[in-house]
C-alpha cells in the first residue's frame, strides 16, 4: 500500500499549494482556495500570505521525489 505524500499539486492557480492540501484529503480545490481566501481575509491577510510562503518552501513539488514511491522497503 502507497503512503499518501503531500505534494504541491499540478492543478495550480498561483503554486499548487491549495491543490495539493486538496488532493491529499481528497476535496475539491476550490473549496480549499475559497476556505484559505475568507481565513485569510479574516487573519488581516498577512498571517494567510505568510503562511502561503512558507507552505510553498515546504512542500515539494509533485514529480520531484517520484523514484522514492516505487522503492520497497526491505524489512
């Protein structure tokens, strides 16, 4: 069985950071965008932007690290 990874997703409107919140809990996109544009506004939008930031730093990008999901663990 394949471990879900959190990856910024292909299916991007800025990054793919809210694409790829989306496809790692199985939801709709644009419900993740909606629900981070109105926290953010609400947080003053600079918490929401700086937040954005480092999200995109931390997460890696979909295709990067593909050749770690075919190895198998030898236990």
């Amino acid at each position: 069985m394949a471990k879900k990874k959190l990856v910024r997703s292909a299916n991007k409107v800025l990054a793919g950071v809210c694409g790829g919140i989306a496809d790692y809990f199985d939801v709709d996109p644009t419900l993740v965008r909606v629900l981070y544009a109105v926290l953010s506004l609400f947080s003053a939008a600079f918490p929401g932007l700086l937040l954005y930031i480092i999200l995109l730093l931390l997460i890696p990008e979909a295709g990067r690290n593909d050749h770690y999901e075919d190895a198998q663990v030898v236990e």
